[in-house]
C-alpha cells in the first residue's frame, strides 16, 4: 500500500516537535507579552479598530438586544438585574474566570451568563458557540475593551491554574506537541505561512476570517488539539476553564480587545 505523503503543515509540526528543548521555558516575562495584534496585517488591524468595519461588532449588536430582552420565561432580563451594562459590566470579563461559589470550581464568562439564565431568569442555558452565548458573551466583554487582563489571585482557583499549566506543557496527540512548544519555545518563527503567536486570549469571544464568523476560546483550543492530532474535550469541560484560566494570568496584564479580528 503506498504510504501517504505528509501535508506541509503537518511536516511543520513534526519540525518543531523534534526541534524543541525537553526543559520548558517560563511564561513569557510582563513587560515582554504581546498580543496577537501586534503580528497582524495592517489591514487586518485596521479592520479591529474600525468599529464599523469590525465584523464582531455584529454579534456585540446582537449581544446589547438580548441583554435588555426579557427572556420567554417572563424572568427579568439581564438589564433588569444588572442595569446599564457600560457601568455594571466594566472590568467583568478581565477578571474571568473566577471562582463560583455554587459549584465550588472556577467558572468562564460563558458559564456565568448560563449560569444567570438557570439561577435568575429561570432559562435553559444556551448551547456552547451558540449565537446567542457568543453575542451575549461578546456585549459583556466589550464593556472591559482597554483594560488590562486581572485573573482574582483566588487561592481557591491555584489547583486550576496549575492543572491548566499542565495541560499547557504536556505533550498530546498523535504527534507529540504541547501548547508549549508552539507558543514558547518557537513564538515568532513561522508555522507554514503563519506567525506564531505568544498565544494569548486577549480577544475572545473574537471574529477569525477563516471561520467567517465570531468563536470562543474554547473553539480555538479544540482547533488546536485538533491540529496537534489529539482528542478535544468536550464543550464546557473542567480542562478547557483550567487553560483559560492558566492562559488568563499567563497573558496578564495585556489590554482585553474583544471582538478581536485575526486571520
């Protein structure tokens, strides 16, 4: 049987994977973070500033309509609760994920709009990548747009925080990469026609071009694991809050860009 030939982007990988060091390096040093932006095309850039040509502002659009929407429950909307989002909402999403003391576990800014349908508006929680998750996700976002990334230093949160380092080092998938190798060890050099990026969630929930439309975080880790060859988890799994949090403080205290625009 002839055998098949490797795809450039897979012979990519395998390159960095026989490339990297066995010791993994420390997190990048504050002052030397930087986002994603930063490697983008000026037209793509110029596209992020641009409210009005921001692709992602849509789903903000949508996002500020259902805040104010009574849900069908007859429960009160989320302006009901929490008013003027621009006041009430500013800093939230910086600050997330943080520690719920409900289920006793760290939630993502995804579960605690959920979470606030179940407890408070008596809703069934929208679907992961859902429209309606990801524009209400993204209107709450936009509210913290400038202001630096602040995981809570929550003792409570430190079991995730190191589970999602681990899961961030450890190799996976059929080809043995980890997060690590890409983001730390060969950051700046070039994956097939891409940069690689210091791989920090400075603009989630945000508008990817290849995707035509606007994603999580979560969607953009499985997309990953699923480059690295491995198994993603599932949506709203622990491990996925456990990286976020770990990529969080790791990306800290960049600017939160939400709707961020990339390739």
């Amino acid at each position: 049987m002839p055998r098949r030939s490797s795809s450039p982007l897979q012979t990519a990988l395998v390159a960095l994977l026989l490339s990297s060091p066995l010791a993994r390096s420390e997190p990048v040093p504050p002052a030397e973070r930087r986002s994603g932006f930063d490697q983008m095309s000026p037209e793509i850039q110029a596209m992020q500033r641009d409210d009005g040509a921001n692709p992602g502002m849509l789903a903000v659009a949508d996002g500020e309509d259902l805040w104010a929407k009574a849900p069908i429950s007859g429960g009160l909307a989320c302006a009901g609760c929490h008013g003027e989002a621009s006041s009430t909402m500013r800093g939230v999403a910086a600050r997330y994920p943080a520690w719920d003391a409900r289920t006793g576990r760290p939630i993502d800014l995804q579960s605690r709009v959920n979470a606030c349908r179940r407890e408070h508006q008596g809703s069934e929680a929208l679907a992961y990548e859902s429209p309606d998750l990801l524009a209400l996700t993204a209107f709450v976002a936009v509210q913290s747009r400038g202001l630096p990334i602040a995981p809570p230093d929550d003792p409570r949160l430190e079991p995730a925080r190191a589970a999602g380092r681990a899961l961030f080092e450890t190799r996976q998938g059929q080809l043995g990469l980890s997060c690590a190798i890409c983001h730390d060890d060969h950051r700046g050099h070039r994956l097939g026609a891409a940069m690689i990026p210091q791989g920090h969630p400075t603009g989630y929930p945000l508008y990817r071009l290849e995707w035509q439309g606007l994603g999580s975080l979560q969607r953009r880790l499985r997309n990953c694991l699923t480059g690295m060859r491995a198994e993603p988890f599932g949506y709203g799994a622990p491990d996925y809050v456990a990286l976020e949090l770990y990529l969080a403080t790791r990306a800290a205290p960049l600017p939160l860009e939400t709707p961020a625009v990339r390739p």
